[in-house]
C-alpha cells in the first residue's frame, strides 16, 4: 500500500483556464500555492476530490494539448 500525502488546501485560491467558456462550471481549476506542485479539482465540485501533480508533469501534460 502507498502513503498518499494529504496537502491543506482549503486556503488555496483556484483559478480556471482563461479558455473555460463563460457558461458556468465545466472546467478545471488549478491553484498555484505550492511551488512544486499543481493542484487540481472540477469546478463542477470544488468540495470534491483533488488531484496534485509534480510541477514538470503537468506543465509536459499542457503542452501536449497545445496545438
């Protein structure tokens, strides 16, 4: 069995993608509180669960959707 961390980020200021449409809340968010680490939840549920990637992961994952 894997230790997962648990990180508080009940402080964490979320931000949605500049690219979300303006109907609502059918995107992502992403905080950047923790400087080697990106945190992300559905904006459809923000109380909801969290996924943390490392920084280098999710910066390679974003640049694949890049056209």
């Amino acid at each position: 069995m894997r230790n997962i961390p648990e990180y508080d980020l009940s402080t964490a200021e979320w931000h949605k993608s500049s690219y979300s449409g303006g109907g609502g809340n059918n995107c992502l968010e992403v905080t950047h509180d923790l400087p080697a680490l990106v945190p992300v939840r559905d904006s459809k549920n923000p109380d909801g669960p969290k996924l943390v990637f490392p920084a280098e992961a999710w910066s390679a994952f974003v640049s694949t959707l890049k056209p």
